[in-house]
C-alpha cells in the first residue's frame, strides 16, 4: 500500500499502536519486529481486540480476506514516513530536544513551562527512538501549538534519522558526555552525532538553537545558528546561579534584569542548567517570568531521576535510570556536598563504554577515595575488576540479601548505576 493511502486510513484512525496487547478501539495496529518477536503473527489479533486496520509486512499474513489487513513493504519504514507526513500536515512548532545527560528532565521542565501558555505535546518517558520518535508524532492534534520531541543515540547517525522524521524548527543540546561510548567509538564520536540536530537546523533558514553559555563543546558546533545562550554568565538571554542544594536545589534566575527566586523539588546541583534551559526557551515563546518560575517550582521528577524519596528508615537520592561516567561523577560531587550525619552511596556500573570502561570505573573509585562517606557499596563485574576497599557485590539480589540482614538507619543514601543493574529496585530494603 502507498504511504498516501496508508496516511488516509491512519487518518480514519487516530491513534496508532505497536503492541496487539493494547489496542483502543478503532485504532491502528503496525506490526514491528524485534528480537524476540514479530509483530505480523498477532495482527489478527489485534483486530479481534479493536484495532480497526493492522498493517503487516510479512505476505504470509497479508494473504488473507480480511480487506482490514494492509500491506507495507516495511512496518517501521511505514511508521516513521507516516508520522513524518503527519508533522508536515499539522505544521506544529517542533523543538528537538538530545544530550548526553538531562534530556528527560529538560524535556520534562520544558514542557511544564510552555504548557503555562500553549497546549503542549512532548515525548512520554523515554519513547526517544526510531519508534518512540513516530509513536509521539503520531499523538500530535491539530490543537497541539507547539511540541517537545526527545531524541536518543547509541550509534552514529541516530539523531540525523530522528530528526529527518520530526524536522524540528528549534533545537537544544543539553550537554555532551562519555556515554555509549562502545555505539559511538569515541567522545569525539558523541560530540558529532549529539550536532547532528544541529546540522539539520542549519538547512533550515533562521533556525534557532538555545545553547548552554559555558559548554565549550556545543560553541565549537554552534557556528552558524541563531544562538540563545543560557547559563551562569550574567548578561545572557537567561542566566542563573545556585543559591543552595541541601538536599534540594534551591537557584535565583535573571531575565531583562530582573531576578527571580525558586524553591525546586530537584535533587542535584546538575539540574541548574536543565532548568535554565527551560527558562530561556519559556522566556523565548513568552511565557511571562513568573508563571516560569511557578511552574519550575511545582515540577516533581519521577522515574528515578533526581528523586528525594523518604522511608520510615532513611531519606534515599534515587538516581537510577541511567549511569555513565559524566553523570556519575556529578551525581557525586552533588552528594559530596549536600550536609548529612550519615552518608551511603550504592554505586551501579556504568555500561556500555567498550574499551575506556576500566578507565572509568577506575575514576569512580578514585574519588570514592577521597569523598569519606560512611559507606559505599559497589554492584557489578565492572567494580569487582578492580582493587578498592569498599564493599562489592556481584547483582542487585546479592545487595538485596545484605539489606535484609543489616538495614542502614537514619542515613541519606544515593543509589545511581545503570538501568539495567535494577538499583531502583532497592527502595523496598531501604
């Protein structure tokens, strides 16, 4: 079936889904293929469950009476040109949105701010990829004034794919770090593929980026936009500074020479720039300054990102979501910093890093070294290779089985490392 003819019946839809589990009445089914699935088997299914049309690419699925089966030559080829048809069509203003580190909670803060005045789309937790991209897009309503899109990489030419399908009209790059380095090969390697955003907007004529004012590595790669610069320098579009951080970050913001204090319910002096970010972008589409600094106030993160959680036993920094080396050490020097009798670190290993992972890790434990928190708790293989006096272990459950046994009280406790080493998990032993 023709794209065209395949937008016309999505149009008679409205909603798109991916998995014959969930499947609304009268929408659309696209059957994917992963590597433990495919898509194409359950399209009949989805039918029986509401789905109005399910498209296939697989003939063996398409070769039956149902005229409510279409045929693609390729299901995500079709899922990524019908959302970009559909980004063309309804011509909303797009801001593309990438980083190394911050992009969810900037994503999310800038959201908060622009929905002060404008009927906002923005990406849902982390449906950053070839997928999640189109699966947003297809959300879009012609109600929809603006949209906040969040782009995702492990490899080189990810974000150019991502953004040829929401061709955004603005763009921020939160920050480049040492992440996916086995996908990217080199720092150099997340540097270019991070621009990539920033090499579309150029084809586009006044594009418009807003730029973290002291990363020197996005100035390097800026050359040639229309730059809003944010930051801890006076006198940009927006600039800022910490007042406090104990534990939550408490910062003062300036615009058009007037200041303006807020009271966050963020953990991490890291969390500065994100919310500088969507105060200039705020600032940028006019949202007046005091309803930017109510509705930075008023955000609460959530999936273990930047979170102050408190149990009957102890207060826990859940930063679990994700780990590399840069948030790492952030993440560190924030919880160095923030006063507290007691002090725990559980640390989860950091993944996808390729060679410099023992390198790495090293790191971490050097500045555990000098850090003298009360105590540390090291997960993974990546830890164990090393020669550290701190306590290891092997996985989470072994960590859970400790837990059980010798429960820490009346301590603050930071629990980061990769998602995958399911630290998060911890919460219920703490």
């Amino acid at each position: 079936m023709e794209l065209t003819a395949l937008y016309e019946c999505f149009l008679a839809c409205g909603e798109v889904t991916t998995d014959s589990r969930r499947c609304p009445q009268g929408s659309m089914f696209i059957a994917l293929k992963g590597a433990n699935f495919d898509g194409n088997a359950f399209a009949e299914d989805a039918l029986k469950q509401g789905c109005r049309y399910a498209v296939v690419d697989d003939s063996r699925y398409a070769g039956t009476d149902n005229p409510n089966i279409l045929y693609v030559n390729d299901c995500l080829s079709a899922l990524q040109g019908l959302a970009n048809m559909h980004r063309k069509r309804l011509n909303t203003r797009m801001i593309g949105i990438t980083g190394t580190n911050g992009k969810t909670t900037t994503k999310e803060l800038i959201a908060a701010v622009l929905s002060k005045k404008y009927k906002v789309l923005y990406t849902q937790g982390n449906l950053n990829n070839a997928i999640g991209v189109p699966l947003t897009l297809l959300r879009l309503t012609p109600e929809h004034e603006i949209a906040v899109i969040e782009m995702g990489a492990s490899h080189p030419g990810d974000i150019k794919e991502l953004v040829e399908i929401a061709e955004p009209d603005y763009g921020i790059i939160t920050n480049v770090g040492k992440a996916h380095l086995e996908g990217f090969g080199s720092f150099e390697g997340v540097i270019r593929t991070k621009g990539e955003l920033y090499d579309y907007l150029r084809t586009k004529d006044n594009a418009t980026v807003f730029v973290q004012n002291e990363n020197a590595y996005l100035n390097r790669i800026a050359g040639g936009l229309n730059c809003i610069r944010y930051g801890q320098t006076p006198g940009l579009f927006v600039s800022g500074e910490l007042v406090s951080c104990s534990p939550y970050l408490n910062f003062r913001w300036t615009v058009g020479g007037t200041s303006y204090d807020v009271n966050t319910q963020l953990i991490g002096s890291y969390n500065l720039d994100n919310l500088l970010a969507a105060a200039a972008i705020g600032v940028y589409f006019g949202v007046e300054p005091a309803q930017v600094s109510e509705a930075l106030g008023d955000y609460v993160p959530h999936n273990n990102r930047s979170q102050l959680t408190v149990t009957p036993h102890n207060r826990l920094i859940v930063d679990a979501y994700n780990a590399n080396p840069t948030s790492m050490m952030a993440a560190l020097d924030n919880f160095r910093r923030i006063e507290a009798p007691h002090k725990m670190a559980i640390l989860g290993a950091m993944k996808e890093l390729g060679d410099a992972s023992r390198e790495e890790h090293q790191k971490v434990v050097d500045y555990l070294s000098r850090c003298h928190f009360e105590r540390v708790c090291l997960v993974g293989e990546e830890f164990a290779a090393l020669t550290h006096p701190f306590e290891q272990y092997k996985d989470v459950k072994e960590v859970e089985a400790m837990l059980s046994e010798t429960k820490p009280e009346h301590c603050l406790i930071l629990i980061k490392g990769s998602n995958s080493m399911k630290l998060s998990q911890l919460q219920d032993y703490l």
